[in-house]
C-alpha cells in the first residue's frame, strides 16, 4: 500500500454499497469502516440495523471526514 502525505487510511473516501452494507473505502479501495442496514422493517427490529438511507447517510458522512478533517485545519491555520 502506498503512504499517501503520511496517512494510513489516505483520502479521498468512498462509501460503497453492498448487498446489506456501505462500505466506506480510502483511495486505495481498502475498506475503513462499515455501515450495515436491513431493508425488512422486521429484521431491523430485530437486529438494530439502520434502514438503507440512513446507513447511505452515515456512510457519506463518514466518507467525507478526511476533507473535513483537512477543513479544520485549514481554518484553525488562519485564525
């Protein structure tokens, strides 16, 4: 894997959608963090999972944390 500026987990991210997962990836495709969803209102219930647009939700939020994390510095940098 090639080190990008330093990072581990080098940006930008992607969320992926899997069968009854988003899969949030680094630019190398390695997987960084999932977000499990069930379509059936009952498996839901019984399993705690979010519904699919929440799961989509959370995993482009998720996605998006490196370019917030550099917004941040960025700002903190002028102030």
């Amino acid at each position: 894997m090639t080190m990008l500026s330093g990072r581990r987990f080098p940006a930008p991210w992607q969320a992926v959608e899997l069968e009854d997962a988003y899969c949030i990836q680094d630019v190398n495709g390695f997987p960084v963090a999932y977000v499990y969803f069930a379509d059936d209102l009952q498996q839901r219930a019984g399993t705690d999972r979010m519904s699919r647009s929440e799961a989509r939700r959370m995993a482009v939020r998720i996605a998006a944390l490196p370019e917030l994390r550099q917004a941040l510095r960025k700002q903190s940098a002028q102030t």
